[in-house]
C-alpha cells in the first residue's frame, strides 16, 4: 500500500480578530477516508486549503510524509489531487487541451489512456475535444475529479466534491473513491451526508471555537 501521512500539530487559524479554529491535533493516514465538517463558514475550507499548502496557519504546522520521508512544501503538488469549487479550468480549452496543459504546469508526462479511461468513467469522454466553455456545472466537476487524480497521487483533498452532481455523477464519484480508498489517503470537507457516510472518522470545526492561541 501506498503510505502516506498528514500530520496536524496545535493548527489554529484567525482571519484578522476572528477566530476559525484552534487547537487542531489531529494524524491521517493512507488506507482511510477521514471527513471535515461544520456549518457554512465553520472554516472546512480553510482547514484543507492549509492542509494543502495553499495557505498558512496562523500557529501550529502540517507535516506530509511519505513513507517515513518528510516531504518539502515545494514538492507536495506532485502528491496531492485537490477537488473544490474554486479550481480553475481554462474555458477556452478543451477538457484533453486542459490536462495537458496542467500535466505540462505539474512537469509529468500526460498519459493519453489513463486520461481516457478516466474520461469515459465519468462520462465525458465523448465531449473531451469540446470547449469546456459549453460545459454543464456538472461537467466541469467531473472533470474536476480527473484532474485531481490524472497524476495517481498519493493524498485526495475533495472539498465539496459533489457540489453541482447529479445522482448519477454521486455514485460515479463515490464508487471512484471506494475504488481507491485502500491505496490512497481521502479527506472530505463537505456537510452532505451522503459525502461524509464514506467517512471512517469525521472532525467537526465547531469543536475547535474555544477562544486564544
């Protein structure tokens, strides 16, 4: 199995005078799907988008291992997969045109059947050589998820990942991370319930409002 670790130490957030959270001590490990939840503004964005390195902790740390390896900031886009809302896509590209533009951006070889095969696993195939300008909300979410997974990475980071699905895009995406859940390591920031049910142990932010640092 692929070992992988996140490693959360007294992480504690502020945005200005007001507090998200505090006090996080938390460790994730490959072969599991671990949830992030609470209310809208609770902060569940803010934790994964920290935990990725997309921005920093007000006090405390995050340690990413491999194996026993400690991995370097700068390195760890070649070991996350991200899915969210907020993930850019080039409108004026194709869907095959954008992969390979961001597989270019990660430095890795685009693999032509891999991305096929997750083309056509959710259902989009057909339409990879098409504007993604014309693209439905739900399209572009699923191909959302072929981004994050184009370069097998070894931690999955799905924030809100089924925002705009339909049912058949849910079961798609689920049976995509059961597939994988014993060789990858998930966390899901999400308040679905059907999202948060593939969770093994879910934390819930409105714990960590205690006040000071």
């Amino acid at each position: 199995m692929n070992s992988y670790s996140v490693i959360l130490e007294n992480l504690v957030k502020y945005f200005g005078r007001r507090l998200v959270f505090n006090g996080i001590d938390r460790r994730f490990d490959s072969g599991n799907i671990y949830g992030v939840a609470g209310p809208n503004g609770s902060g569940k964005s803010t934790i994964v988008k920290i935990i990725a390195n997309l921005i920093s902790p007000t006090k405390g740390k995050v340690i990413h291992l491999h194996g026993d390896k400690k991995i370097n900031y700068e390195h760890l886009h070649n070991y996350i997969g991200f899915v969210s809302p907020y993930l850019f896509l080039y409108d004026e590209f194709t869907a095959r045109e954008n992969l390979l533009y961001f597989s270019k951006i990660r430095g890795i070889d685009y693999d032509e059947e891999y991305a096929n095969f997750l083309l056509s696993e959710l259902n989009i195939y057909k339409r990879k050589d098409d504007v993604i300008r014309g693209y439905s909300s739900g399209m572009k979410q699923r191909l959302k998820f072929i981004f994050a997974l184009i370069h097998n990475p070894s931690l999955v980071i799905l924030d809100e990942p089924t925002s705009n699905l339909d049912t058949p895009g849910k079961e798609k995406v689920y049976e995509i991370i059961d597939k994988n859940r014993n060789d990858k390591l998930f966390i899901i920031a999400s308040n679905e319930e059907s999202d948060l049910s593939l969770c093994g142990e879910i934390i819930n932010l409105e714990n960590f409002k205690n006040n000071g640092i």
